[in-house]
C-alpha cells in the first residue's frame, strides 16, 4: 500500500520515533540548513535507509521540504512559522 492513502501523520506522531525525532532536532537547530539523507543520517548517526524514510515522512508531514533534482535530493526545514513553533513548544516537553 503507497504511503499516500495512509492518514497522514499528526506532528506530535513523529515525536514517538528516535530517527524522526532526531531529525527534526537536527533541523530545529539548524534551520538554514539544506541537506541529503547522506548527510542527515552522518550528523544524527543512523542508517541512511531508515533516515530517507523519515526524511519523506517529515516532508508528508510538511515539516520537512524536498529539493529534487535528478540525481539527488536535499532536504530543509518548514518556512512555516506556526509549525515552528509548534514544534518548539513540542522539543521543550518532557520525555
């Protein structure tokens, strides 16, 4: 089944896994940040599979946003303000 007719993820769904966690992280702190799942999965030490993964859930979700081109893709944070703090508020609660 196509990750597209699965219901869509809520943001605070993403917060229950350690790899999108640790993305969202990653590009909460470094907002003007574009990179590739290469490079996600080297800052964050995790398997490149599992991050590519995360990286389309976070892009599904919107707050992530996919650069394509040809060969590659690189990937930064959402411009949405809302949502950004939405997430902050969501990186200050406790585990």
């Amino acid at each position: 089944m196509a990750s597209r007719c699965l219901p869509k993820m809520k943001v605070q769904d993403a917060f229950r896994s350690q790899v999108h966690l640790k993305i969202i992280t990653f590009f909460h702190e470094n907002q003007a940040s574009i990179d590739t799942p290469r490079g996600v999965s080297t800052w964050i030490r995790e398997d490149r599979a599992r991050v590519k993964k995360a990286l389309e859930d976070l892009v599904a979700m919107e707050i992530l946003i996919a650069h394509r081109a040809t060969s590659i893709t690189g990937y930064s944070y959402t411009r949405d303000r809302k949502l950004i703090s939405k997430i902050a508020r969501l990186l200050k609660k406790p585990t």
